[in-house]
C-alpha cells in the first residue's frame, strides 16, 4: 500500500513539474503563431503584391531560423542534465557556449538573408515580388542574433525549471510586433511609412526586446543570478560547442524534415488547383496554431527527461516521458473533438461560408479537417516522444526515423493518394497524416527500448553489487 501511494505521489509531482513548465512554454508558441497571424493581416491590407512578397519572405526567414534554432535546442538536454547532476561550473560553461553558439550561426545566416534574393530569382520568383521581399529580409535580417539567443535563454531557463517569465516576455515581444507593424507599416504618429520594410524592423526589435528581457531576467532571479554564465564569456570551450553542434544538428535537420514536408505539400496543393491551395492553407494554419501546444510541451519534455538523466535515474526519466506524452494526448484529443464536431464552423473563422462562391472550398477543407482531426492524437505523441529522446541525448537516431516517416512514407503515400488515385488534397492530407502517425509510434517505440535497456542494465548491475557484498 506504502508502495503504491508513494507512486501516486511521485506522478502527481511530476505532472506538476511538468504543468509547470509546458503551460508558459507552449503558451509563448501559441503567442509567437499569433504574431504570424498579425503579420499576415497587415501584409493583406497593404495589398496583393506585398501580402504574396511579405508571406514569401516571412515563410523563408521563419524556417531558416527554425533551421538553425534547432542547433541551440542542444543547450535544453545539456543544461538539465548538469542541473539533475548538481553541476553547476557545468550550466554556466554550456549556457556561455550556447551564447557564442548563437552569435557563431548568427551572423552566416544574416549574410544567407542578405543574399537571398539571387536564390529567389533562381527559383522562378518574380522580379517585382523579389524586389518587396528584400524590403523586408534586409530589415529583420538585423534580428537574427538576437532571435537565435532568445531560443537559446528559453532553453537554458526551462532546462532550469524557471520558465515562468517566458510566456510574459513573449505577449510582450508579440505587443511591439504588433503596434511596430501597424506604425511603422502603415506610417502612423509621424513616422514614414515603411510598408514591409517596416514590417521587417518591427519584428528584428521584438527579438531584440525578447532577447533582452529574458536575459535581464536570468542576470536578477534570486536563483538564476548565481549561475554566471557571462564571467569570462570571451573564453570559448571547443569541446562543448563540439557536443552542443553534435546534439544540435540532428535537431535542426529533423526540423528541416517535418518543415520541409509541409513546404512540399503546400506546394503540390497549388499544382491541384487554386481552392484545394486555399482549402489547405485554411486547415494548416488551424494545425500550427494548435499544434504549438504539444511543440511547446516538448520543449518541457526534454528538461525534464534531462534532469532525471543527470540524477542517473532513468525509471524516472521514463515516468517523465509517459507523463508528457499522456497530457499532449488528452489535450490533442479534445482538440480532435472539437474540429471533428464544429468544422464548418472553424472554416468560417478564414472565409464566408455562407457565399456559394466558397462552396468548393468550404466542402474541401471540411474533408482536410477531419483527417486532420483524427491525426491529432498521433502528432501530439510524435512530438513529445520526440522530447523525450532529446532529454535522452538521443538525437541521430530520431533524424534518421524522420525522414523514413515524413519523406519516405508520407511524402510517398501523400503523393500517391492524392495523384494516382486521384484523391485531391485530402489524399496528401492523408499521405502526411499517415507519415505523422507512424513517427508518433517509431518515436514512442524508441523512447521505451531505450529507457527500458537502460533500467534493466542498471538493476543487473545494482543485483551484481548486491552479491559482492
């Protein structure tokens, strides 16, 4: 009876710890989704031609910094796993390194953003909408760095179990986004208008106020101030930028994957037509509002299988692991419910439903929805799993499992649906949800073989010192 009670108690604190890290983070993504949202808005009333640039050259910047931000998400297993350990000269090396690791990619990919506009052209785009992109990239160009930093502090706080202040720090940044693009793009208060240029430095100042707002906060918490991490920052330590680049590769390639994947189906959407493209982006824009929940939960996934590791207790590594993956499923079910029982409804958010011109896009996006819904319960799994192995250090394997699932079996299937059998859209929505689900199991397969090995390894040893005794 002591037994199980005391198994009641140690979920019930982890779910806590868990609730207290994943509600700020996944709520500062849902946010960050909402600034897109905003951008898109004010692109659309500056006109056609400046919301096709501006979407353009927002879609670009935002997978390139989701790219390499994917390398600094190294810091977040690290970080935890030196904190489980009590290490601190350790959390103050590798927060110093992820710094340097920020400014070190920072400033090639400012140069990439600066040049893009020759790949663009290469790849078909028209002169003039060349010409507005590059309006905007050669302004938020200027917040790469402190971009990439902002991800890296997020990492280090959450590995840190102090991550509170990040969903605050982003309302914050979200606010001087919006009223900067609303000034700035549209010249108001005495200000030239600037149009996407101004769209462009509206949004590189609120990585800069994010940035600075969140390192202020980690240089005056009680408890975080006595981490150091800017002492001797001139000092870089190859050996772990080494493993924070070894570790944080993997990430951003996989990113790149499930990234790319989107990007491709998005693609052969317009070569089906103009209202299957509209119907699609209608239903992906619904799934990455919702789906940066679970994102956000994985980031809180693997501080917690982090600190566990570093406390070499791997049972409780696992129990973290099955705890984040159980909430990201019972949130994505509710939210699956809730598509599947008002979809009409959610489509009638991006266009009249009611005006028989949208009749053909209402009826397909409706179709796309439901398949989406009834994905939702995997790509929630898919995600925190994939937490969970990165609490592990597990990051080669997972990149490697993406692009089986995403590319191998989704893009595959998807295009096979939606072409050979003449399944439309909602064959690729098919295809990728399929590509999704069987990541989600993959991901939640490994997560277990892993922790599994680990535990019955450490109990034979435990059994071994028993008998020497």
């Amino acid at each position: 009876m002591a037994t199980k009670t005391f198994a009641k108690s140690n979920i019930r604190i982890e779910i806590q710890e868990f609730l207290k890290l994943a509600v700020p983070l996944a709520s500062a993504q849902v946010a960050q989704a909402a600034v897109g949202f905003a951008d898109t808005l004010i692109m659309g009333h500056l006109g056609q031609e400046s919301l096709a640039a501006g979407g353009l050259a927002s879609t670009t910047f935002q997978f390139l910094l989701n790219t390499i931000g994917g390398v600094v998400m190294a810091v977040s297993p690290l970080v935890a796993e030196a904190y489980g350990a009590g290490r601190k000269t350790q959390i103050e090396q590798i927060a110093r390194q992820g710094l340097w690791l920020s400014l070190l990619f920072g400033i090639p990919m400012m140069f990439m953003i600066g040049h893009l506009d020759s790949v663009m052209i290469l790849f078909g785009q028209a002169q003039q909408t060349v010409a507005l992109a590059d309006r905007y990239l050669d302004f938020i160009l200027w917040g790469t760095f402190p971009a990439l930093g902002f991800a890296m502090l997020r990492s280090y706080v959450s590995a840190l179990s102090q991550a509170r202040p990040v969903m605050t720090i982003v309302v914050v940044g979200t606010l001087v986004n919006v009223i900067g693009n609303y000034v700035l793009g549209f010249g108001k208060f005495g200000f030239p208008r600037m149009e996407l240029a101004g769209l462009g430095l509206a949004s590189g100042l609120s990585f800069w106020v994010m940035f600075l707002l969140l390192l202020g906060y980690t240089l005056k918490h009680k408890q975080l101030k006595d981490y150091q991490f800017l002492q001797n920052f001139h000092r870089l330590t190859p050996q772990i930028l080494q493993k924070l680049v070894w570790i944080g590769v993997p990430i951003a390639v996989t990113i790149t994957l499930e990234f790319g994947l989107f990007i491709v189906v998005t693609y052969l959407m317009g070569l089906l037509g103009t209202e299957v493209l509209a119907a699609h982006q209608i239903v992906f824009q619904t799934i990455v509002v919702i789906f940066m929940v679970p994102l956000g939960m994985s980031f809180a996934t693997t501080a917690r299988v982090g600190v566990w590791v570093g406390q070499r207790n791997l049972e409780g590594a696992r129990r973290a692991g099955y705890i984040s993956i159980s909430m990201a499923v019972v949130f994505m079910t509710l939210t699956g419910i809730i598509l599947l029982t008002y979809p009409q409804q959610v489509v009638g958010i991006y266009l009249d439903i009611h005006n028989p011109e949208n009749a053909n896009v209402l009826k397909l996006a409706v179709s796309m929805l439901r398949i989406a819904a009834l994905a939702q319960l995997l790509d929630g799994v898919q995600k925190t799993a994939m937490g969970a192995l990165y609490g592990l250090q597990d990051t080669r394997v997972p990149m490697l499992l993406s692009l089986l699932a995403f590319w191998g079996v989704g893009l595959t299937s998807g295009y096979l649906l939606g072409f050979y059998f003449a399944l439309g859209g909602v064959g690729l929505w098919i295809g990728q949800s399929i590509g999704v689900a069987i990541a989600g199991v993959i991901f939640l397969w490994r997560f277990h073989k892993l922790t599994s090995a680990h535990i019955a390894t450490l109990k034979i040893r435990q059994k071994a010192e028993g008998r020497g005794q």
